[in-house]
C-alpha cells in the first residue's frame, strides 16, 4: 500500500508570493522616488500648454507663475499658446501629451463650461487631465454705466429691468464664456430679461459700456477694476460671498439683495493623466511655495485676485461641482455657440 505524505507546497508557495510582491513593491517605490528625485533634468524644458491667444487672462497668471518656479526648480519653464474654439483646442493637444513630468496644462473656468457648449470635445477634462492647484480666483462683479440708471444700487437697478423688460441690455466677452454665463445665471436668479450682447474679447466690451452702447456688464474685478476705481463704471455687487480687498465698498450681492449670487473666472494648473505620482507631489509643493511667494502674491492682489486653499482632491471636486453648475445655466438659457 503507497503512503501519502502531504507537502507544505501551498504555504511555502503563498509566503515565496508575498516576498516577491513585497520586492516589487519596494523597488518600485524606490524606482518611484528616484523618479521624482531626478526631475526636472538638468537643462530640460518644461512646457504649459496656455489654450488662449498671448495676451489673455491665462496669461497673466500662467506666466508669472511659470517664471516663479522656473527660477525654484532651476530648469527653463515655456509657456506656449495654443489658442482656438474657447480654450478646447489647446486642451486636445495637451491631452495627448506624453505624462513624464515635462508637459502640464493651464487652465480656466471655461473648461468646466466647454462641455456643456461644445458637445463633441475630443478630450475630457476629468477624464485626461489631474489638477494640480486652483491657481486664482476673481470674482465677476455686476457694473453698469452710471449714467443709464436714475440710481446706482443693486435693488433699484433691478426695479428697472423689471419695469422695462426688454429694453436694456448686458455686454459679454463672448457666447459661452464665464461672463456670458454670469449674465444668464443673474437673469435666471432674478427672473428678468436682458438681451445679451456678445464681443469679441474684454477691452470691445468694456469700451462700450464705458461710452453707453450698452447698459451693464458681468465681467470679472480684473477687467473692470479700473474703470470702477476711475468712475466711469459703478460696481453694484461682487459675486463672492465676502468683499474683495482693494474693493471693500462695493457690497456682496448677498449683502445688495441678491443671495446665493456667486460667480468668479478661477484658473486651474492641471498634469496630463499617468504623469506619476512623486512628480505632481513634487510639482504640487512647488506651486503651493510659489504662490505663497512676494512676487506672485502681489501680482494676484493687483488683478483683485485670490488663492482658494484646496489640496489635489479638493480641487477636482471642485471642478466637477463647476462642470454641473454650468451645465444648468446653459440648459436653461439655451445659451449657444456663434
């Protein structure tokens, strides 16, 4: 008769498995760290891919900041505009980047309105793309030309939208834009109807306000900020939930009568999606200390500027609560495209 004898096969194969991951997994790691410790090569370049014309709003936080961390981290940083369709095209091309650490993506609120404007983006921005940092945020602000209003408050402005529906009329800097929308989401709110005028870009509209061809505008505290401190515009409400440093008379639209009103041109810094993990570390702690520099903290404070504290996670969700705010004012507005 044969006699069995059972082998600690299983067991001795399971603790072989575990060693083998735990190897893995610790080379790995160092593999990782080494990776993070050896970016940016010396004398490398980095490239943010701005997907607006030179000269716009992207370009005035992206720039400095680009210049900031280029002198931290002590590697050549270029920022390269690709600019078309609202941002969308520039936003296709970063998101076919290879993610090694050496492309990143500046970005706005408009790519939280693009997907609900552009129904066939070839990208998605939650999807092929991981934020990095909220770099700014500036409040729009409701102004108007003081001379087409008997009275240059909130309330009483609104009393003669609605007793005259129809005849006035608000400035944007384009359909679709966070202006555009600003716009809506205050007729939406208070239920009035104003015909919207859309321009190609601030300075156009701004202009026209300012001589009178057109009644009110939604723009944000950076556009308007002069010709409110000059008085040929009148700020009637910051759409923030508190004042604004450097414009402390203007009240809250909560404050003015109007609550719950909250709309801002905010501008993101995004890494292209499988760009590894130790690198966005490192690049995150990077942002965060340039920011928090005299340089760009003064840059920031003069466009009526500020640095919404959120970590990585926070920032995505906060992007993706953007995404369906807006989804909604354009549902309801049916606001389209040129």
């Amino acid at each position: 008769m044969t006699q069995h004898t059972s082998t600690p096969f299983l067991p001795r194969r399971s603790a072989l498995l575990a060693l083998v991951a735990l190897c893995m997994s610790a080379l790995s790691g160092a593999g990782s760290l080494a990776l993070a410790q050896s970016w940016p090569a010396a004398g490398k370049p980095i490239t943010f891919i701005n997907p607006f014309p030179p000269g716009g709003a992207v370009d005035a936080f992206g720039r400095p900041l680009a210049r900031q961390l280029g002198t931290q981290l002590g590697t050549p940083i270029v920022v390269e505009n690709k600019g078309g369709a609202g941002g969308t095209v520039g936003a296709a091309i970063a998101a076919k980047m290879a993610p090694d650490g050496y492309t990143w993506f500046l970005g706005a609120v408009h790519h939280s309105i693009a997907p609900s404007m552009y129904p066939n983006l070839s990208y998605d921005i939650t999807r092929d793309f991981e934020p990095v940092a909220i770099l700014s945020s500036v409040p729009h602000v409701i102004v108007v030309n003081p001379k087409r209003f008997p009275k240059n408050d909130l309330q009483s402005v609104i009393d003669v939208l609605r007793q005259n529906p129809g005849k006035y009329n608000y400035a944007s800097t384009g359909n679709g834009t966070s202006q555009h929308l600003a716009g809506e989401l205050f007729k939406m709110q208070t239920k009035l109807f104003l015909t919207h005028i859309p321009y190609r870009g601030t300075g156009p509209a701004l202009q026209d306000l300012v001589t009178g061809q057109v009644d009110m505008m939604f723009d944000t505290l950076a556009g308007a900020g002069p010709f409110i401190k000059s008085g040929q515009l009148v700020a009637l409400a910051v759409a923030s939930d508190k004042r604004v440093e450097g414009y402390m008379n203007v009240p809250t639209a909560t404050e003015a009568g109007l609550p719950n009103y909250v709309a801002s041109s905010w501008y993101a810094f995004w890494a292209i999606k499988g760009t590894p993990k130790d690198i966005q570390d490192k690049m995150t702690a990077e942002v965060s200390k340039a920011l928090a520099s005299p340089e760009i903290t003064e840059r920031w404070a003069s466009l009526g500027s500020t640095v919404p504290k959120m970590n990585r996670t926070e920032a995505a969700a906060y992007i993706s609560t953007e995404i369906a705010r807006w989804r909604e004012v354009v549902k309801v507005s049916n606001a389209k495209l040129d």
